[in-house]
C-alpha cells in the first residue's frame, strides 16, 4: 500500500508533465526515523486535503492566480499552508518534519499545476518555489543557523522563544520550532 502522500506517477509522455517529482518526494523522506514516517504521513495527507478541499482549493487557486512570479506565489501558499497545519496541531509537529512535509507539500502543488498543463509549471520554477517555501518555513519557525545543527540531530538544542510574528514582520530569536518542541 502506498503512504497517503504518494499520487499515481504520471504517464509517460502525459502533456504537461515535465518533471517527475516521485524521486524527489523519495529523496525528501529517506532520512526520516521509522517512527516519524507515520507523523509525516498525516501531516502531508492533512495538508493535501486542505489544498484539495472543495472550500479551500478555490482559496489555494486564488493565491496562484495574484500577480507576481509563480515561484513566490506558490511558495507563499505552502508557508501559510505549514503553518496553518502547525497552528491546527496545537503546535505539536516534530520540527524536524517542517522541512520535509514543505518539501512533499511542495512538489504535490507543483505536480498538480504540472497537470493541470500549466506552461509556467517548469522546474525552474520548482527549484525556486522549493528554496523559497523551506527557506520561508524555516525563518516563520525561527529556524537560525544556531538552532539547524540540533534540527538536524533530531530537534536538539532550540532556544525558547516567542511564537512566529507575522509575515513581512522582523524575525526574533525562538519561533515555532521551539514551541514544538514545548520550550
């Protein structure tokens, strides 16, 4: 049975389809413990049925459709979307998963633009709406190089800190990585 994040691959030579993104969704997930894989699952199932939603998705499109380049378009739509799923968690994700479930939900949004036949969907784009969604989930949790070295040794060594302020906002010490990790 397939993990609830991972679509059909598409066919080959399907228009519009030019970046397969199953590989890099592979390569996104195979640092992650076996008892995280599960907590991963749910938090990109839970965020893809956000994006999907009957409700939400006209918001989502909304979001692509404003003017400016598509890459911070659509990454501006995955930060809000992660913290959103923080926020819902009552701020409980593990935040060594933040990085990959923006990663997963990031290529899922661009996968879909992809078949949709979107023309700006090229992986110039996804390069740059990915460096754009983690690098702006990372600063929203208060992610400084101080804090990534613990991150990445399982979310060791955050400072406390205040909770994330508000987009565009100057970002202080703390953030939501240290309220994830109850500080």
């Amino acid at each position: 049975m397939k993990p609830p994040f991972q679509a059909a691959a598409p066919a080959a030579g399907a228009p519009g389809v030019a970046v397969d993104v199953e590989p890099m969704i592979a390569k996104a997930l195979e640092g992650i413990p076996a008892n995280l894989k599960p907590v991963l699952d749910k938090i990109v199932l839970s965020g893809m049925r956000i994006m999907f939603d009957k409700a939400s998705h006209q918001m989502a499109m909304a979001e692509l459709n404003k003017p400016g380049p598509l890459p911070e378009r659509l990454s501006n739509g995955i930060i809000a979307l992660v913290y959103m799923l923080w926020k819902q968690s009552n701020q409980s994700i593990p935040p060594q998963l933040l990085v990959p479930a923006t990663l997963v939900l990031t290529l899922r949004a661009f996968q879909f633009m992809q078949l949709s036949q979107d023309p700006e969907a090229t992986k110039e784009v996804l390069g740059e709406a990915v460096a754009l969604a983690v690098q702006g989930v990372m600063d929203r949790a208060g992610a400084t190089q101080d804090k990534v070295p613990g991150l990445l040794k399982g979310g060791q060594g955050a400072q406390p800190g205040a909770a994330p302020p508000p987009a565009g906002a100057p970002q202080p010490q703390g953030g939501m990585l240290d309220a994830a990790q109850g500080a």
